[in-house]
C-alpha cells in the first residue's frame, strides 16, 4: 500500500509538472475562443443566438423560480390582469409589487440576457461577410438576416423596459446599442447609453438591412415549425417597434404585410396553438415560437392549478362577458377550486412544457385596429 501511494504521488506530480510547462502554450488566445472559421461555426453561431432566447431570463418561466422571465412572464405579473393567488410562495413579489431595486437579481438577469444574445449575433455578423459569397452565398444572407432581426428585436426588448419614454424622437436616454464584438474587451468596455431616437433608428435600420438580406439571399428554409425568424416575422417586429413609436401608418402597412402571408385562425387552431407541447407545423397565426427543449416552461408563474398568478376577476367578467371561443376554447378556465376552497379563474395556455408565441397575427389585428 505504501509503494501504491507513492507511485501514485509520483504520477501525479508528473502530471501537473508537465501541465505546468505547457499550460501557457496550450492556452488560445481570447478572441480565439469565439472565432468563427468556417461556415459550420457560422452555423453552429446562429443556433446559439436563438439557444439564448430559451433562458429563464428571457422567455422561459419555471414555476415558483422567481428568475425573471422576462419577456414570457413578467409583463403579466407586472401587469393588471394577473394577482397574486394563495398558491403563491412569494418568489416574484419584488416585480409584480414594483419594489425593486436597480441591483435586484431579477433586473440584473433580464438585462444580462438581451446582450448576451446581441453579443453573439454581432460575433457572427463580424464573420459572415466572407461567406456572402460561392456556394455559401445564398444561406449566410439568410443568415445575416436572422442576426439582425435578432439584434434588433433583442435590443427593442432592452429599449421598452428600460427607456424612459417611447417617442419616436426622444432625446431622453434609452439603453446601449451594441453592434461591435471585441471578445478581449467583453467585461471592460461598457458603451453609454443611447437616446430613445438613436435606439429606433438602429433598431429600424437593422430590420431594413434584414428585409435586404432576405431578398438577396431568399427567405428562412425548413421553417414549417417557426423556430426561425423569416421575412414576415421582421415585418411583425417592425409593426410592433411602429406601434410604440407611435407610427400609426407604418403599424398598419407592415402588420397587414405580416396578416397577408400568415392569416388569423380559427377557434380550433387557436386552441391548437396553446395546448400542443410539441409543433412539427404550427397553425398559420404563429409567427415565431420558442421551441420546447424539455425544460421550456413559459407559463410556469401564470398558468395551471397552482400558478403563482391568477386572472383577476375584473379580467374574469370581461372574458365571460365576451364569450364565444374566449370562454369555450377552455384556455381560461373559470371557477377553479384552490387553496382553501377559494374559486379562482385560472389561465391554461402554458401549462407544463409549450412552445413560446413571440409574434402571432392576432397582435398584428389588434394594432391594425387601434
């Protein structure tokens, strides 16, 4: 045993010496860790992009987390068609009671994630540009496309949550727009804030540069699920950016394009849409949807029996009072017995593992209208 232990410390103190001596040489340079070769990488990039919408930062909202859940949960939460419900274990008090603090974790991850998606496209458009060309051509447009929809749609995000105002022309301050990546600079460089009239006007060239890119290139292939952004989810982005904005003529040109190519459905397809985990073909009103990974649980805070968050019943009589597909369609559900016996209106659209809507074409309807 005693011989054991030596050979042992003998073959360990081999290794980390020779470890040692070539640590400095096997070790890449930074700026190579995220270089991106050959088309593969520029592939595999994308892919990240779109991976990095699937955080619990973004649009994925496990229940009772209280992670931020930015973009899927919170705007119910903080909203007024939601309260909190006994089932409840307090986890997103902070935000739906709007007490929180600038170094409160929750606005720290929501405002993390946007620009570590930003990050990753402005990577891959800082190396696509020697792909535009052969046999390669045709796809890295399509490509380039993505990454500034993308980028565009990621900083919009960024720009109405921590914009001081949505005028078109604001002067006031809006939120960083980063189109650079210096991989040796990530954590020391932090770029001033924009105005609100520079934000839209990168945000508004980006989906025009993306929309050019799609007509050279030609529009996303194999997209029957929606996982990718196309021409006409550029065109939903941008109807929305116009609705903030407050350009009620573009709203109604760009929402009608995006209405044009994928219609409203129907009770039963509207039905579909929030009660099937998995889409290999996704009704017509989807546009984009976050796919399912397995862990993807957008309404873990809102939807289901034991939700943290139920309809209020203010919202409650407006759903009934409507009726039709809104009360037989049995996503919002109405007198549902929860803790201590109290009834409750529960919504059903995610319950359990679901596919995230980012855009569909009722938004488009409803902005047309106003």
């Amino acid at each position: 045993m005693k011989n054991l232990v030596s050979i042992m410390a003998v073959i360990l103190l081999t290794v980390f010496t020779i470890t040692g001596c070539h640590k400095e040489l096997d070790t890449k340079p930074q700026d190579q860790l995220t270089e991106l070769v050959n088309f593969g990488d520029i592939q595999n990039a994308l892919r990240g992009c779109y991976d990095g919408f699937q955080s619990i930062n973004y649009y994925n909202n496990t229940s009772n987390s209280g992670s931020p859940s930015g973009w899927s949960g919170l705007p119910d939460l903080m909203g007024d068609d939601f309260v909190e419900s006994l089932e409840s274990l307090g986890n997103w008090n902070e935000m739906s009671e709007m007490v929180f603090a600038a170094d409160n974790g929750i606005v720290q991850g929501l405002f993390r994630q946007p620009y570590e998606i930003i990050s990753r496209a402005n990577n891959l458009l800082q190396s696509i540009s020697k792909f535009e060309t052969g046999s390669t051509a045709a796809e890295a447009k399509r490509i380039k496309a993505q990454a500034l929809a993308i980028r565009a749609h990621a900083h919009f995000d960024l720009m109405r949550y921590f914009a001081q105002d949505f005028a078109r022309n604001s002067t006031s301050l809006g939120v960083p727009y980063v189109t650079s990546f210096d991989p040796a600079a990530a954590l020391t460089t932090f770029p001033a804030r924009k105005t609100v009239k520079e934000n839209y006007d990168a945000i508004y060239a980006d989906l025009t540069a993306a929309l050019a890119a799609f007509r050279e290139g030609g529009n996303t292939t194999g997209n029957t699920n929606r996982m990718f952004i196309d021409s006409t989810v550029v065109y939903a982005i941008r109807a929305r950016v116009n609705y903030y904005a407050a350009q009620w003529a573009d709203v109604i040109t760009d929402a009608t394009i995006a209405m044009n190519n994928r219609p409203i459905t129907n009770t039963a397809g509207f039905t579909a849409m929030y009660t099937t985990a998995t889409e290999a073909a996704p009704v017509t009103e989807v546009y984009w949807a976050i796919p399912s990974d397995n862990s993807l649980r957008p309404g873990g805070s809102t939807s289901g029996t034991s939700a943290s968050y139920r309809v209020t019943a203010a919202m409650s009589s407006v759903i009934q009072s409507m009726g039709g597909a809104y009360v037989s369609t049995n996503i919002t559900r109405f007198n549902q017995p929860g803790v201590g016996g109290v009834l409750k209106t529960i919504c059903w659209k995610y319950p359990g593992i679901r596919s995230f809507k980012v855009y569909r074409a009722a938004e488009m309807l409803l902005m047309r209208a106003e």
